[in-house]
C-alpha cells in the first residue's frame, strides 16, 4: 500500500484540484464565443523552478518562446554529458584557476545605466553591469557530443501544470540525466480558454519547429557569409555559428544545433564493421505524462503520417507514462479503483468536460480512448515502439495495457511496466512523494529507450 505520506498528500491535492476545475467550469467561455488562440501555457498559481543555464546540478535548463501568436514554449533540458571532455577540462580549469572570471563559453549581458545617477551610483551600477550572466553558450571553435532528443509532454488534467512548474523540472533533470537525452519539455495551451485540438496541435508544432532548427542548423554548415533564401537575407555568425535574419534576430537555437541530433542516421556496413562510429547517438523519443501521454500518442501518429516531410527528425519510440485514457465502457480497474490517489475518475471526468468542446464531449473520442472506433491515423502496426508505465493503484491502468496488447498484437514492440504500490504521477511528483519507484521507474525507461537511440541498444534489452 502506498505511505501515509502519499495519502494525505493524495487527499489535500484532490480537494484542490476539485475546487480549481470547478472554479474553471464555472468561469469557462462558451463554445460559441472564439478563443483566445494565444492562451495559457501555465497558471499564475503554480509553482514554478525558474530556468538555469548554468550546470548547477549537471543540467542547464532555458525556455524558449518558439509561437509568437500562441503561448506556446518549451524548457530545454541540457545534461552535462553533451560537453566534451576538453569543455568539462576548461571549465574545471577555469573555475579553479579564476574563480571570478567567466569562462569564453559563458555569454555576457550588460545593462543600461541612467545617465541622472551620480558618478559613484553610476561606478557601481557599471560594475554590476558588467557581471557575467554566467549561461552556457556552445563554441563554434569546438565540437561538441551529438545527444538525441526526447519531447516532453506534461501532466495536469488539460487544466494545470507546466513545463516550467517545479515537479515537471524536477522529474525532466532526472530524465536528462538518467537517459542521457536533450529533454524538449513541451508547454502546450491549457482548458478551457483553448480546448481541444489546441494542446494536440501545439504537440506537433513542436515537433516541425525541431524539424526546422535540425535544417538549420545544417544550414550553418554550409552557407557562406551572406546568402539569400526564399528572398529572406541570411548571414552566418562566426561567433556563434547560427544564422540570424537582417535584423538580427536568431533563428537557430544554438544549444540544439550544437548538442542535438533528432534524427536517425543510415551507417554504412564499413561504419559498422570497423566501429568508425564515434560516440553519435541519435532519433527523436516522445514521452508523456498523464494527459501528456494522449498527446505523445497523437504526435506518433502525425509523425507516422508525416513520414519523410518530418525529415530529419525521426520518432523512434514513445513512452506513455498512466496515460491519461478513459471510455465508456468501464475497465475493471475504473470500477474498483474508481476513488484512487490524486486524479479519481470523477475528478477526472470534470477534466474531461474542460479540455473537450461540448458538442464532441465523449469518453470514446479518439482523444480520450486510443481504441475508439473512429479512431483516424494510421493503422497500429505503423506506430512506433511504445513502452507503457502504470501504477498498482491508478484505476486508468487497464485501458492503457489494453492498448499495449493491442500493439502488441500487430508486432509492435510495447512492453508494460507496473509499478506496485505506486499511484498516478508517482514518478513525476516524486519532488513531494520521495517514492522509491520514481528513481526506478527513470532507470527503467532509460533501459528500454537506449535500445532505440543507441548503436549499442542491443545490451539494454529486456
């Protein structure tokens, strides 16, 4: 049975979560009223980690605004281990030898300093101004570890959470680290003020916006001081080594064209035999978290569909942690665990109602159930291996091994991993729960996963 601890804590959570999607019912818009198509991306009463793009912890972390007409954004999750031996050997040299400098790779900022101060306000203020800001900045000079990259899809019943909230960070670090991946933790739009498809939507955008920086970034490679495409004036940055518009806005994201590789490259039979592969792990991994799984799922399939227009990004693998599925006709575990840990199927439903719009509102739409019968996308045996995580005390657990059996069916290869004693979230509210099955559950999916973004794969199978 779960602790005490995880008990009342379950408690006091379904109490707030209640009154939130109650509040939210109550002050929701009208289907017939228009959206606002910019939303929320996280609510101001969450608890949030502020970004760090420093290696405080062996992970930096920095978010990036990548919609301008939604409120679309993602937290990048860089581990340590993307540095090379000569950048961890420099920067130990660095923090011991000159304890004050900053290191070259590290970016300044400077501020603005009124020109009313008096002359030692404004001495003072210029030597605070020009305090290194300390984030780590790639150097075109050197070459650095090419990691894959995993999509990162939070939980929070279409209504809460973030990828920015404290628990999400937290669970996202443990990931980098364990897996020894780029986390591209996904801050998709919330219910109700965008409803369904908005978040799924937001999902595949994320996945075409990786899709372009990995072009260009090729691009980098390859181009000259100034060229021209498609009329728009490109120039090449040495500094840096990303291109930037006439005026001079970025439009590479220099911690992915250094460190990242969405792709999954064809080696020869000469690569192969004589291991002139180097240390080069590659493809693209979406994991989701709760409802955050629905919408791994829905990105699988628009990447299947996709096929080579997502070139170079290919999808390897999914993995959908206590997915968040319901229909119908009730499971045998939606009947006896119907009152579970944190998100009972009550609570749950009145999510539902949030995040569908009232005309489709329907346990068996194919948001909710993957096994609906009007299902669209590709058939089964098209999706890519998909690893399913639940917990002994999560009454949406039997729907989600459902439909692992039923990939299983059609020889996709989608093993279930059950957690005893753990509830829904377990692993990544363990910020607050301190399980001992979240550090498994981490070491577990890296297993699985490094079958499909490492050349070595093989020794990581079950």
């Amino acid at each position: 049975m779960p602790s005490v601890a995880v008990k009342l804590y379950s408690v006091f959570f379904k109490l707030l979560l209640k009154h939130r999607l109650q509040n939210l019912i109550s002050s929701s818009p009208d289907d017939d009223a228009s959206p606002d198509p910019f939303g929320v991306s996280t609510r101001s009463d969450e608890s949030v980690a502020a970004a760090n793009p420093s290696f405080t912890d062996g992970v930096a972390t920095k978010d990036i605004h990548i919609d301008p007409m939604t409120s679309l954004t993602v937290r990048i999750f860089l581990p340590e281990s993307a540095l090379s031996p000569s950048e961890l050997r420099r920067g130990d040299d660095d923090s011991h030898s000159h304890p004050h400098n900053p290191r070259s790779d590290r970016r300044h900022s400077y501020a603005v300093i009124p020109r009313n101060q008096t002359s030692p306000e404004r001495n003072e203020s210029r030597r605070k101004s020009y305090e290194p800001y300390g984030g780590y900045a790639p150097s075109a000079k050197r070459s650095s570890r090419k990691l894959p990259v995993m999509l990162q899809f939070h939980g929070g019943g279409w209504v809460a959470g973030g990828s920015d909230s404290a628990a999400n960070d937290f669970f996202c670090r443990r990931i980098a680290k364990v897996c020894d991946v780029i986390v591209l933790a996904v801050g998709y739009r919330l219910a109700p003020e965008n409803r369904y498809p908005a978040a799924f939507e937001d999902g595949v955008k994320v996945l075409n916006w990786l899709g372009k920086q990995a072009n260009l970034a090729d691009c980098c490679k390859s181009l000259g001081n100034n060229r021209r495409v498609n009329g728009v004036e490109l120039k090449k940055l040495n500094v840096q080594g990303h291109i930037v518009d006439a005026f001079g806005a970025s439009m590479v994201e220099p911690w992915l064209a250094a460190h990242a590789d969405p792709s999954r490259p064809v080696y020869t039979s000469y690569e192969l035999i004589y291991g002139e592969l180097g240390t080069k792990l590659s493809g693209c991994v979406l994991l989701g978290v709760s409802c955050g799984g629905n919408i791994a799922d829905y990105v699988a399939r628009k990447a299947v569909e996709a096929g080579k227009l997502l070139e170079p990004v290919k999808v390897v693998a999914q993995v959908l942690m206590y997915p968040f599925f319901i229909g119908n006709n009730p499971t045998q575990s939606e009947i006896k665990l119907a009152n579970s840990y944190f998100y009972d199927k009550s609570v749950s439903a009145l999510a539902w109602k949030l995040f569908l719009p009232e005309k489709e509102f329907d346990f068996d739409h194919p948001a909710a159930n993957p096994l609906a019968h009007n299902r669209s996308g590709p058939p089964l045996k098209l999706m890519p291996p998909t690893l399913t995580v639940v917990a002994e005390h999560d009454w949406m657990r039997d729907r989600a091994i459902a439909y692992a059996e039923e990939l299983r069916k059609v020889n996709v290869d989608s093993p279930v991993l059950e957690y005893k004693d753990a509830v829904h979230e377990f692993a990544t509210l363990d910020m607050l729960l301190k399980t001992p099955q979240a550090q498994a559950c981490a070491e577990d999916i890296a297993i699985w996963v490094k079958k499909y973004i490492s050349l070595r794969g093989h020794e990581f199978s079950y």
